[in-house]
C-alpha cells in the first residue's frame, strides 16, 4: 500500500469507528488484511494437545470457547467480519442461530472438531508419579 492508501485507510476507520461509538457500540478493530485460518488454528491446537500428552498431561481447557464481541460477518464488508481476529473454537453468529446446533448463535469452527476427536475416546491412563 502507498502512504496515501494507508492514510485513506486509517481516516476511514476513525471515521467508522466514531459513528459507530456514538452509537454506543463498542468499537472493534481487525488491524491489517487477515485471512481465514481456521485449519491452521485447528493444526495448531492439536500440536499443541499432541504436545500436552507427550508430557503425560490428562486432558486441556480450550480457554477460548466463543468470543461474542467479534461475530462472524462473512457476507460484507472484510473489516466487519471480526471473527477473524478470533481465538474462539467456534465462530459467533451475528443475528441468528447456527446449523449444527440450531438452539445456539454460533457454528463449530474446525478447531471444535479438533477438541472433539481427542477428547471422544476413552482417556489413557497415565502413571502418576
């Protein structure tokens, strides 16, 4: 981006950001370009499970459920789809409710499966020291 873009950008965002405050939302930004990555965020978690077992830990808390301050708005404007600056194992639906699980305003994101499979076998022993 040349300076002008980004300083066309940055202007935009104030000026969104102080509509929407008046408003009374809450103002959140994505910061830059992000993509989607939510087979790397499920990659990543289970390396990091894989890694948890190794060392003989039981089991782990996924301290990221669902974050419902950045919902999942796929359909507009790039900026406004903040789910993509989640951390969450599944993506909040804005205004309705999801597929799978038809009584709750989000859908399972990759990441959800990844905690599912390795959690829904019987648990391992592990030697206690």
């Amino acid at each position: 981006m040349t300076t002008e873009q980004i300083l066309e950008l940055f202007l935009d965002r104030a000026e969104r950001a102080e509509r929407l405050r008046a408003a009374g939302a809450e103002v959140v930004f994505v910061a830059g370009w992000p993509t989607r990555t939510a087979a790397g965020q499920a990659t990543y978690l289970g390396e990091l499970l894989d890694i948890f077992e190794s060392e003989g830990v039981d089991s782990a808390f996924v301290h990221l459920f669902a974050l419902y301050n950045l919902p999942h708005r796929p359909d507009g404007d790039p900026r406004d789809d903040l789910d993509l600056a989640s951390l969450g194992i599944v993506k909040v639906l804005d205004g309705r409710n999801g597929d799978t699980y038809p009584d709750m305003p989000w859908e399972p994101k990759a990441a959800f499966a990844t905690v599912a499979e390795r959690y829904s076998h019987s648990p391992k022993p592990t030697k206690r020291q």
